[in-house]
C-alpha cells in the first residue's frame, strides 16, 4: 500500500549495507535445481490451509533475504513463512550466483532463497513488488494488465513458476497491492477477476500446482472484492490463497466491525492470508493488536510487515542489535514476538 512509498529509499539503503557474512548462513547449502521436497504437500481445502492434509495456522513475516540469503535468525520467533520482496523482478536470477543489478545492488538467486529457507524449515513466498529496483515501477497501485511492462512480467512470472512447480513448500503471489486505494483509474471487480485469471493461467499453465497467493484490491486491503468475485475466481481452480494486506482499512475499524468482517469471509468459505500488518503506514500510527488477537483466535494465517534490523523504523520488528524493537511504534516487536511464539491454533 501507500507505506512503501515511505519505505522503498530506506529499503535500498539498508540492503547495501547487508555484512558480507550473511553468505556463511547458507555456504554450508548448494543451491538445489527444483528437485521435488519432503516439506509438504501444502494444499488448500475450502478456507483451511492444510499439510499432509492437516489444518495447520501458519506465522511468518516479510523479508528482504534477496539482498543476503540466509534465515537462521527467524527461527527464534517460530516463523514458518518468509514472504520474500522482490523489488527487481527483470534481474533477480532464477539460480546461480550473487549478480549486481543495474541499480547497484547485489541480489541472490530466487533458488538460493528457496534453499536458505528450506533448510529452517520454512515455507517461502515470493511476491513481485517492483519491475526494475525502481520507484518508477513499483507494482503496488499498478493495473497490471496496463503496465509497460506487463508482457515481459508474463514471460517472467512463467519462468518463476517452472522453477518451482516441483517445490511445494516455494508458493508465489502474482502481483503486490494491485489498484489503486480509492478504486479510482478504472478499477472494476470484473477488471480484478480478469488480471487475476490471467496470472493464474500463466502459472498454472506450466505445471505448477503449488499454492498460488492472489492478491485483493484497493492495495490489498479492499476484501470486498473476494466476497463478491472470490468463488468465481475459484471455480475449477485448486490451491488458491487470497491475500489481504491490514493498515488503515482494517487497523482503525472498531474490533467489532474488524470481527464481522472476519466472520463474512470465514462465512463464505474464503481462503485467506493476512499477508502484511504493521503499525505505521503513511504517517499514521496504528495498533494491530486486536487484529492478531482476531487472527490467532480464528485460526488465520499471517506475516507481519516487516523483518528488518532497524531502530528506526516503526514497523521493523527489530532494532539495530537485533531486539524486538518497540520504539515508537505501540510495542511492534514484542507484540509479533508474543503472537509468533504461541502455539498454534489452526481451524477444525
């Protein structure tokens, strides 16, 4: 939503300054070629998330390991999930070594991430949030069918997906916080539906069945559009997990309008993902307690935005030396600390 416009700087001065050592997490690990693994299967059942066909809750948080692989660190929280950042989607390599993009920055391979990830025992998502490492092309806000570079995104969304088709425990999310916040530049549900189709497609036309996140509207916090169009979307579709993104829309609703929005959803028989929370986003400070409070209690899934070192940063669930950081931000740290430490509480 509107909060990377705030962060996307900070986010490419941080990633230079990534210690070198952050290789020695995973030099003990080749990069694997996209044999099949042991981690799953990960299916979707109605609204449950299921493995090897059990309900499971999972928590997890956002991270920026393509710019240093390696997510030992995350274990101390009981993180099961890494959705991975990936601001420069035409460069980041699909295998292989450490590249230097055009921006100057150094990126690891989406299969070095996969593995560094594996290896802890943790499921990855990749998520495209930029085309180019740019601000000019960040996909948040975007129609995607209307971007310059739409096509070449198709081609690549493709290749990703041939990667990592025989990975069950590697899922991908077509697109971050597609359309605009208000609705306007010509959204409509029946435009979601379409792009959303069309991603699909792409993915699933290569073989791959793992489990595919889709995203919802109005920067990923408009769930409307999952109650009106979410079973059209998964008609004849299988393993398909809707992703809503909880700032302003979600953080300064009373905790009962909150429920009732939860319950409709739950009521419907939707699958969904809290795929990012935190409590600052566009100036305003928020608190997403009772939010994880609601999640924990009904059994969702969800990562916090965002794993970074970073005293600064409100929503960084760390500070610079590697404490939860609870530094103007209502306890941000401790808060998903207490909430990712729990035992977890999955739907019947």
């Amino acid at each position: 939503m509107m909060r990377f416009y705030k962060t996307s700087f900070l986010f490419w001065q941080w990633v230079i300054l990534i210690p070198l050592i952050t290789v020695s997490l995973i030099a003990c690990h080749k990069s694997s070629s996209g044999n099949a693994v042991t981690a799953g299967p990960y299916t979707i059942n109605g609204k449950n998330i299921l493995k090897n066909n059990q309900p499971v809750q999972l928590i997890g948080a956002n991270a920026f390991h393509v710019f240093g692989a390696g997510s030992r660190d995350m274990n101390a929280w009981n993180l099961d999930i890494a959705r991975e950042f990936i601001g420069n989607v035409k460069e980041t390599p699909l295998s292989g070594g450490v590249i230097k993009d055009a921006n100057g920055s150094w990126l690891y391979s989406l299969q070095t991430v996969a593995d560094s990830n594996r290896i802890n025992n943790r499921i990855t998502i990749f998520c495209a949030f930029g085309w180019d490492g740019t601000s000019a092309t960040l996909f948040t806000g975007q129609n995607p069918t209307q971007t310059a570079w739409w096509n070449d995104f198709k081609l690549t969304l493709a290749k990703w997906a041939i990667q990592f088709k025989n990975q069950p425990d590697v899922w991908l999310e077509v697109w971050n916080e597609p359309y605009r916040y208000d609705g306007s530049g010509g959204y409509s549900d029946n435009l979601w539906l379409t792009d959303m189709s069309a991603m699909i497609a792409i993915v699933r036309n290569t073989g791959n069945q793992n489990i595919l996140l889709v995203p919802c509207a109005g920067q990923g916090q408009d769930e409307t559009v999952l109650l009106l169009q979410g079973n059209n979307l998964l008609q004849n579709q299988q393993n398909l997990l809707f992703d809503i993104h909880a700032y302003e829309k979600w953080l300064l609703a009373t905790v009962n309008t909150m429920g009732s929005r939860l319950q409709q959803l739950q009521t419907a028989k939707l699958p969904v993902f809290f795929g990012e929370t935190a409590p600052m986003n566009a100036g305003t400070l928020m608190n997403p307690a009772a939010l994880l409070d609601s999640i924990y209690k009904r059994g969702l899934s969800s990562c916090a935005w965002v794993w970074k070192n970073d005293s600064t940063d409100p929503d960084a669930l760390l500070t610079n030396t590697g404490l939860p950081n609870n530094i103007n931000n209502n306890n941000w740290g401790s808060l998903f600390y207490q909430f990712s430490t729990q035992t977890r509480n999955p739907m019947p």
